[in-house]
C-alpha cells in the first residue's frame, strides 16, 4: 500500500492520457462552443421580418380590447399586396401617430418605404384634410378613425384608406403614441433644431401650452413636442396643416441624423423601453432592432433617407353637413392628390412592386371644373358627391311664391286672408313669406353644433352624431342608432349606421346666400380646430 503513496503520504496523480495538444484543442473547442453561443444570442435579438405574412392589423403588446374585422374593399379596385419585388429587402410601412394628450386621436399619417438593400429610404406625410373616397359627407381622411369607432377597427378602416390611396397595402403598421417621440429625444439627450417661428398657443381643455422662441437650439423632449404640436393661435402657419408637416419632417430630419450617430448604438436599451411602452405594431422588437441593424451596419446616410408631403392640390365641394350649419349652399376645403406626381412618386420611391401602377390602380379623388367628384377607379361611394355644383345650389336657392290671379271684381289688397295673400311655406317645404321649412326633416340649421374638426354635426342633447340624411342620432363609437330627430326619415328601431345613408339636398335657407370659400387651411371649413396633434379626428 505504501508504494501507491507519493513522498507525502498522498496517492499519486493519475496521468489523463491526453497529450498537451489535445488540450489545446479541447479548450479551444469549449471558447469557439461559448463564442458561437454568445453570437446565436445576439443574432437571436435581429430577426428580418417576414414579407410572405399578409398581415395587415397591428399587434398590441398587451391582448387587444377591440375584436378586429376583415377589411371589406368595396367596391373600389382592391390594393395591391403581392408581386416581384424592386429588391430582396424592400419594405413599406404605416407609421401612424396617436396624441395621447389629445384624446388618443391618430394625428400623423406616414407611409415610409425603406429599401435595405440599396439602403435608401423614403417617408410621405399625407395631410390630414386629403379627400378619400367614402360613403359619408365629409371626406376627410382625419374622419374615417372616428367613423369606424376609433380602436383597432378605426386604424385597421384608416389603413384600407391610405392603402386605395397609394395603390398597395403596406406591409406592416406601427402605431407610437406621439408621447414616445419625447421621450425618444430625451434618451438622445436632446436634439439640436432651428425652431423656424416664435410658437405661442394655449388650450387648458387639453391642457396644451405652447411656449417656444425661433432659433437654433438643443430640444429638450418635452420642447420637441411643443414644436411638433403647434399649428394654430396668433401667430399659426399660413397654411394651416401643411405649414406643421413642413416643420415635422425638417424636425424628423434632424432627428434622424443625430439617432443614425454612432454613440446612440449604446442607447438601444432606452429606445428599446420606449418601444415596449409606446407602440402597438405588428412587428416584433426583433424586427425593429433588425431594422436599426441595417440601418447602422448598411450605412444607411441622412441624406438617403428623404421626407416628402403627398402631391396635393386645394379643392372645395359641396357638404350637406356644413349648409345645413350655416342654413345655405356651402362648400368643405380639401386637399386632393396631384395625380400625376402621385403616380410618379408611388411608382419610383414608395411603391415596393416591380410593377408599374397606373392610374386606375390608384383611388385619387378630384373635384371637377363644375363641382362634381370623380375617383380615378371610375367608382365613387357617395353617388350624391357626383352631382355638380348646380345641382345643389339649386337645391338651396328659394323658390319665388305664385302669384295668385284674385276673383273677377277683387283687388286681392284688402284685409281679408283669402283675398290674394300669397301661400307661405308648408308641407311642401317652398318658402314663403319668409319663412323657412325642412322638407326632409333631419336637421334644421343651428340644430345641434358642429364638431370643428370632423364637420360632423352633434346632437346636444345625446352627444351623438346627427345623420343630415335620415335624421338619425348615431353613437360615435359604434355608429349605431340611439335616437332619431322629430320628423326625421330614419327608422331608429332598425338599428342601420348611418355610414351610407345618402345626404338629402331637400333642406331650404332662410337667405339664399352662396357662402364664401373656406380657408383650405382649416380642417373645419373655415373655423381652425382646436391643436391637439397631427391627426384630428375627434
């Protein structure tokens, strides 16, 4: 036993067996095995999205409140979703911005595409007073949220719009409430922008303060928001709603050139949080961070990425809604898209497709030289939006009363009230004797008041949203039917929407006037709408 013992009372050491350069080997396997767990892992956070997915509703991060339905196109030409594409990592993506100060309204509306392969980038802003092809009267894009309830059915409704607008469904939706743009910037540790104009306005009802001084500066989070919100008061931009996107995207500019340096690469955790809290998209966190991936490791430049407003052109129609308001013929401000630049622009720098568009694949409204409007598919949803501006202006011009020839022998001047009087207005709704009747029954003008940024006219009594066709009161997040104004032609017990009752042309005015065009830089026909975010659509 004691010739198993070394010199120290201990057994001797058994030799392994292994030579030293099968050590070597082993212990370079056991680094190259921690190594490539270690790049599986962080591989594991940049996942590319998926483009053969069609999904087309956004994901929340927490289970969705609103069950979601299938987009029902219509009748119009249906987007398109499929095909060859320009190259292998070309995406497009709705990019919507909800004011959480403001009501949780969708007050932005960005379609980007972003070309990974060729790492160029493109971002149009579409106004918010763009003329979309729909079955009610004020055809607005900033109305279709709140007509559809809000929720994820009034995005998923939004998204049908803007995807007939373009011609394509974009491939995925990312909805930031606009909150989270602050707290991006301050992450950044502020961003350095030429606020273009002295900025003044204040609204306790949304407790909304706007105090910023023109100049070059480092923004503070809350400071960008400020500037990014303001469009009116005393001192508001000319052109309304366009002259705010001109100072978004020149703000959005500067932002991503500083977000693109590379010591935000260590920030990712930040933004990363920012993201779990603040966006509902159907994108993973994976995808986002694959995007910003490429986008650092692609060299993806400021000067490739570019921002642009949607071609567009002032238009005025006619709105039942609004001339029922001011009691005669009146017309609503538009922006329509410029279709050729349209065209051109979706086929060269947003459009992801191979495949040239042309125009009927498009669903770009126009106003016609006489007032009517026309779609580029050749389908319009309001066949009433077809007639011309003659048409209802003769609806809303007084018919001169009959004179009536009095009895052989009568001078028709005496007192009598057979002698000769002429008829006033009755049933048959013609003025007469100056007084005004409604025919139709479904809203006398100063019934109700008018929201000022979606035209829609409101029942004071019930807060609901009056139907100018049928009369009906429909609840504003259901468009169902709670009441029904006296001597309207809607059934409330039928339990219709609203949505595509025709308007009727049958109301009368008590003056005959014509009402002077709206400044095209209200989103409400000429009274500029309470500032609370990109899209209003309350």
């Amino acid at each position: 036993m004691a010739d198993q013992m070394d010199g120290k009372g201990r057994p001797p050491k058994r030799r392994s067996g292994l030579t030293r350069g099968q050590k070597g080997l082993i212990a370079a396997a056991a680094v190259l095995a921690v190594a490539l767990a270690g790049v599986l892992a962080w591989q594991s956070l940049f996942v590319r999205p998926d483009l053969n997915t069609g999904k087309t509703e956004p994901q929340e991060t927490e289970e969705p409140t609103d069950p979601v339905e299938e987009i029902d196109w219509g009748e119009g030409t249906r987007p398109r979703s499929d095909g060859e594409r320009k190259s292998q990592d070309y995406y497009t993506v709705l990019i919507l911005g909800r004011d959480t100060g403001g009501g949780g309204n969708t007050d932005t509306m960005l379609l980007a595409s972003y070309d990974v392969t060729n790492q160029k980038a493109t971002v149009m802003s579409i106004p918010r007073d763009t003329m979309v092809n729909v079955s009610w009267d004020i055809k607005k894009i900033n109305s279709v949220y709140n007509w559809y309830g809000g929720g994820d059915r009034g995005i998923q409704y939004l998204y049908k719009e803007i995807a007939q607008l373009v011609g394509f469904e974009p491939d995925y939706q990312v909805i930031v409430e606009w909150e989270a743009v602050g707290q991006i910037v301050d992450a950044m540790g502020g961003v350095w922008f030429d606020v273009p104009r002295d900025m003044y306005y204040s609204d306790p009802l949304q407790n909304l303060y706007i105090n910023q001084k023109a100049g070059y500066r480092l923004l503070t989070g809350d400071d960008a928001m400020q500037v990014l919100r303001f469009r009116d008061g005393a001192n508001g931009y000319k052109d309304g709603d366009l002259g705010r996107i001109k100072t978004q995207q020149a703000f959005l500019t500067a932002m991503v050139e500083q977000l693109l340096k590379i010591e935000n690469i260590a920030k990712i955790n930040a933004f990363a949080e920012v993201f779990r809290e603040n966006v509902e998209t159907d994108l993973t966190l994976q995808n986002i961070l694959w995007f910003a991936k490429a986008a650092f490791t692609g060299g993806l430049k400021p000067e490739n990425v570019e921002f642009v407003t949607m071609p567009n052109t002032p238009a005025y129609a006619y709105s039942s809604t609004t001339s029922k308001l001011n009691g005669r013929y009146s017309e609503q401000s538009y922006v329509t898209p410029n279709t050729s630049q349209l065209l051109e622009l979706v086929n060269t720098k947003l459009s992801p497709y191979a495949e040239v568009f042309t125009r009927s694949d498009l669903d770009m409204m126009t106003v016609n030289s006489d007032g009517s409007v026309s779609s580029s598919t050749g389908h319009v949803e309001d066949s009433n939006a077809t007639h011309p501006r003659s048409y209802w202006q003769a609806q809303w011009t007084p018919q001169e009363p009959e004179e009536e020839t009095p009895p052989e022998g009568e001078s028709g001047t005496g007192t009598d009230p057979d002698a000769g009087a002429p008829e006033t207005g009755g049933a048959t709704g013609t003025p007469g004797g100056g007084e005004t009747t409604d025919p139709g029954g479904a809203t006398e003008p100063g019934t109700g008041s008018i929201d000022p940024d979606t035209g829609d006219l409101i029942d004071p009594e019930t807060g609901g949203i009056i139907d100018p066709g049928t009369g009906q009161i429909l609840d504003p997040g259901t468009g169902q039917v709670i009441g029904q104004l006296p001597g309207g032609s809607g059934d409330p017990a039928a339990g219709e929407s609203g949505g595509t009752a025709p308007e009727s042309p049958d109301s009368q005015p008590s003056d005959g006037e014509t009402a002077p065009p709206v400044d095209p830089g209200m989103s409400d026909g000429g009274t500029a709408a309470p500032d609370d975010g990109f899209i209003i659509v309350t």
